[in-house]
C-alpha cells in the first residue's frame, strides 16, 4: 500500500515542521498494512515466549539457549522470539515519523512521546507487573525493567529528537547501536541479596543504561530488576524514526531499498560474527555437531541487546517489509495486521492470558501453583514438578492467540470509529 503518490504539488511548511520533512496532507496518508502486518507477527511470537515461561517443565531446569542442555526445538521456541523486541520499539520510532507526515505537528508529537513514554513506565511497574507475578507485594520486588520501560524511556528521548533534523536523529541511533558494545568491558559486580555491597549511584545508572541485573532500592529491599538497559533500544527508536522517511518514497524504490539494506544488514552480521571481531560480548564456536555450530553462531547477546543482535533481528525485519509491500489485508494477514494495530493492548493482555493458562493447567494437573502468585526472589523457583512438555507450549500458545483475537478486533475498530484522546495511549 502506498502512503500517497509519488509525486504532488509542492506544499507550504506549516509551523512546528522539522526541515527535511515535507508536509503532507492528513488525509493523504493511511495506516502501512505492511507495517501493521510485521508487527502483528512478532506480537503473535512474542506470546509464545510468555507461554513458554509459565508452562514449559525445562524452564526451571536450564536456559533455552544453554547449549550444553538444550535442544534444537528448545532453542528455537526462544530465538525465534528475539525478534519481536527489535522490531517491536524500531517500528514505535517509524511510527512517530509517520504521525508527523499525517500532519501532527512536532509540538503536539513532542507532548505526545513524553507523555506516552511516562504512561508506558507506569504500566510497567503495575498493570505488567501485576500479569507477569499475580502478586500485589511491592516490599520485596519493585518490579522487571522490560520492553515496555525501555520504549516508554525511548519516547521521552524521542519527543526531545525530534526537534532536530531527520538525518541527525538516524545518525544519532546508528551511532548508539553500532558503538554501544565498547562498553562491554566494563561490569559492575552482581548484588548477591540483603547483606551483601549494593551498586551505588553511579554502578546503578550504569546498569540502567547496559547492564541488566538487581538493583536494591536503598540497599535493600524492594528490588528493581532491570532487564532490559536502555542504552541500545534508545538508539532503535531513533533509528526506527528516521527510517520512517522511506515511506515518503514510492513503493518500487523503497522495496528495492529494503531489500538493500536487509541484505546488507545480514552480510554485516555474518562477516562481524564469523571472525568473533566486534558487535556481541558472547562469542561463537564449534560445537559438537553442524546443527550446534549454527545454533551457537546465531546465539547472540539479547541482554543488553547487542550490535549483531540488532543486525539479525532488524535485517530480517527490512526484507520482510519488501516482502510485504504487495501483502492484501485478507486472509491469513488480516488477523495478523489487526494485532499490529492495537499492539500495546494486545501486550498487555497477552500476559494474564499466557500467566493463567499455566495457572489453570497446574491446577487441573494437581500441580503446586505457589509460582504463579510469587515474584521473583526468594521462594519464587517452582517446585521439580512444574510444567508441561514442549507441545503443550505451543498448543497453549495457539489457543492464547484465538483467544485474543476477539478481544483485539473490537479494540481496533473502536479505536478506528473513534477519536478519543485516550485510545492513543493504548
């Protein structure tokens, strides 16, 4: 779908345009269904990584990408789902940029990303808080760093980009993904629990920015575990804003640009990651057989995410989108751009869905469910008989997605016959 003719009228620059982005008329512009089609599949995946973390028995046992337990199976029911973060936050960026071409203002885009990017760290340290530990305790565990913190702490740097020209914010994103990894080197010591030396101010907002692990408010308890440092995922939805400007093109040039540049993106990846020469702090080897060797090669750093993580996951994601350029809203897609429609709504249901189907199943099993209602910490392990095999992962999986498709469809029309101020913000 094309957002509009490649050529018009040149068109007069209202106030509060940034230079470098001609003003395009509101209603020449339309929602990308090959944008929504992307981001509705990645949201489906992401629903099988939740699922596999309240159902799977392996889970207590040892890490999927642990390549001395896993399996081939294993491991692919989680890498594949690396890629619904990248694509997840890179495309929230293009979605900015193609607000701005709809004919937002960069003032009224500005207040926008702040404000949603404030609302979306509340959600995480309450409404997602509350789907992944059923717990309302806030006395030993503050809450998980996640997708949703990083992209709310991505807007409001965003909302502060914007404001200068196109080009220097996408330098300014490459930039950060590409030189992040320097700070490899440097490692603040884990804390081990009450009692033992917490980071101080300055390791903690270290860690926020590229280390993950536990930081003890006040030294002690509750906890924030930052899981995902925000220093690389600020550089994607810079990246991702800028790259919102190949939907000024016409829809041949841009697919071959597309293709370009996902190929590029994969040759990189492949030749950084041959020679182990920069890019991921883990490197590869050879393993015990061909099908180990390939899962090592591709078994890169997700926490922080690194630079060969985001050149696998965002150069798949550019070839996809040439793919998609001809996708019709029918079919199989049509379910698929409706979840990418309404992804925050549909994130935020997917835990409770994901969370209680383990539930529900441990009960009907005779199972001890204490997990589902512990936070991390102390007493949070699972009993050995937790969980369930691989199949019934992925057959939870796919009754979660049908279930939430209902739930999403109403969503996405009430969002499209209405235009209340609020639906933005979910």
């Amino acid at each position: 779908m094309e957002p509009h003719a490649p050529t018009r009228p040149a068109t007069v620059l209202p106030p509060g345009t940034v230079p470098g982005i001609a003003a395009v008329p509101r209603a020449a512009r339309s929602r990308l269904s090959s944008v929504d089609l992307l981001r509705g599949i990645v949201m489906v995946i992401m629903l099988l990584d939740h699922t596999r973390d309240f159902i799977h028995a392996d889970i207590v046992r040892y890490d999927a990408t642990d390549l001395t337990q896993t399996s081939p199976a294993v491991f692919f029911s989680r890498w594949i789902t690396h890629f619904c973060a990248p694509i997840f936050v890179f495309l929230a960026g293009t979605g900015a940029y193609l607000q701005l071409s709809r004919g937002k203002s960069v003032s009224d885009l500005s207040r926008f990303l702040w404000t949603r990017g404030v609302w979306l760290i509340v959600l995480e340290f309450t409404a997602v808080r509350l789907g992944l530990t059923f717990n309302f305790g806030y006395a030993q565990f503050l809450g998980a760093a996640q997708v949703i913190w990083a992209l709310g702490v991505s807007m409001i740097v965003l909302a502060a980009l914007i404001r200068l020209p196109v080009r220097w914010v996408g330098a300014f994103g490459v930039a950060v993904i590409a030189l992040h990894n320097l700070l490899d080197g440097i490692s603040i010591p884990p804390w081990r629990g009450p009692g033992t030396p917490a980071p101080d101010l300055w390791q903690s907002l270290f860690m926020i920015l590229h280390q993950p692990g536990p930081i003890p408010i006040n030294g002690g308890l509750p906890v924030l575990f930052i899981m995902y440092p925000l220093l690389p995922w600020i550089g994607v939805m810079a990246a991702g804003y800028a790259f919102g400007t190949v939907y000024d093109w016409d829809a041949e040039r841009r697919r071959r640009f597309l293709v370009r540049l996902g190929a590029a993106m994969l040759v990189a990846f492949v030749a950084l990651r041959a020679g182990n020469f920069y890019g991921d702090p883990r490197p590869w080897s050879v393993q015990r057989d061909a099908v180990f060797s390939v899962l090592s090669f591709v078994n890169v750093t997700k926490y922080p995410v690194s630079l060969l993580f985001l050149l696998m996951t965002l150069g798949t994601a550019m070839l996809a989108l040439a793919a998609f350029e001809r996708a019709r809203a029918d079919g199989v897609a049509k379910p698929l751009i409706t979840f990418g429609r309404v992804p925050l709504f549909y994130y935020l249901l997917q835990w409770p869905v994901s969370h209680g189907m383990g539930l529900l199943l441990s009960m009907a099993a005779g199972k001890n469910t204490a997990f589902y209602f512990a936070g991390p910490g102390p007493g949070a392990a699972p009993d050995p008989n937790f969980g369930f095999s691989l199949p019934v992962v992925y057959a939870c999986w796919i009754a979660g997605v049908i279930l939430l498709y209902p739930l999403c469809a109403w969503f996405a029309a009430l969002k499209q016959r209405r235009r209340d101020w609020w639906l933005s913000y979910l």
